[in-house]
C-alpha cells in the first residue's frame, strides 16, 4: 500500500529511513503545496457544507474532533489528523480515479455514470457518487454482479422509454 510522507523541514530524511527500514514499502516523498491554513480550506468547506460524514462511534473520533475544532494552521501542536484530513480530502477527488474511463451519463449535482475503457475493467460501468460521500462503486445488475456496458445501456434504454410512455 502506498504511503505517502511529508518530506519538509527536519523530516526530510523520513522517507529514506522507513524504505531503509522495510524495502517493501511504497514510500513516496510529498512536498506539500502551500501552508496548513489554505491546504485544509476544501476540508473545512466540506465540513461547514455538512458534506463529510464521520462514523458515530469509532476509537479515534473524538480525539480527531478535538484536533480539528482547534485548529488554526498557524504552528498548531496539534495537526497530523487535520494533515491527514486534507490528504484525504485531495485523493478522493484526484482526476487520476476516473483516468482510463470516460463519462457517459450525468445525473446532475456531479454525480455520473463512467463507462472503463483501460484495464481489467474496460467494458463495465461505474458510478461516481463522490459529491454524496459514497465514492466510485460499479453498478451492479440485478443479481450484484458488475455491469457491462451493454446491460446498463439496455436498462437505460427500458427506463427512458418506460418514462416516454414508449
């Protein structure tokens, strides 16, 4: 599993030392871009939107709460799961996810329908309901398994014709 280090400052040789420790791990070296404050602007918008959800009870939530509700970005003692928060925040929405597929239904609000033309998935159709939280899923046909294009296609069609009164 890839994981990404900050490599800044008086970190700079962490990187390094954990692939010293353990070759196998994927250890990429991130310089961010920009200071905490502007970094976590998204996250906080997100948050303020109510768009990010939180389980109700986890082991770690309610030292995240505290860390999040004092942050300020301005030398916080406190602010690797804000750092984290962000970085999270940047993966979900990276362009790179839908690289190799092309969008072939819009259901508005930014939720679509991507049809895989790369890879081991090329040919089956995935939805991205990334602006409701519930992330790249494929669709599944009526007995859970993932759909081809031609079966989505063929219940698309029904539908729409269903709805025209056809």
């Amino acid at each position: 599993m890839r994981q990404d280090v900050e490599a800044v400052g008086g970190f700079k040789a962490v990187p390094q030392m954990l692939r010293v420790q353990d070759p196998n791990l994927d250890v990429v070296d991130i310089t961010p871009i920009g200071d905490k404050f502007t970094r976590a602007l998204p996250v906080a918008a997100a948050w303020r939107d109510g768009r990010v959800r939180l389980p109700g009870a986890a082991s770690w939530l309610e030292d995240f709460l505290d860390e999040v509700k004092i942050f300020t970005g301005l030398k916080d003692i406190h602010d690797d799961q804000v750092d984290r928060f962000e970085k999270f925040d940047q993966l979900y929405w990276d362009s790179n996810l839908v690289n190799g597929a092309i969008p072939i239904c819009h259901h508005g609000c930014a939720l679509r329908t991507w049809l895989v033309v790369t890879c081991d998935q090329r040919g089956h159709v995935w939805h991205d309901g990334r602006a409701d939280q519930t992330g790249l899923t494929p669709h599944q046909g009526p007995t859970g398994e993932p759909q081809t294009f031609a079966d989505w296609y063929e219940a698309w069609l029904a539908k729409s014709l269903e709805t025209a009164g056809a």
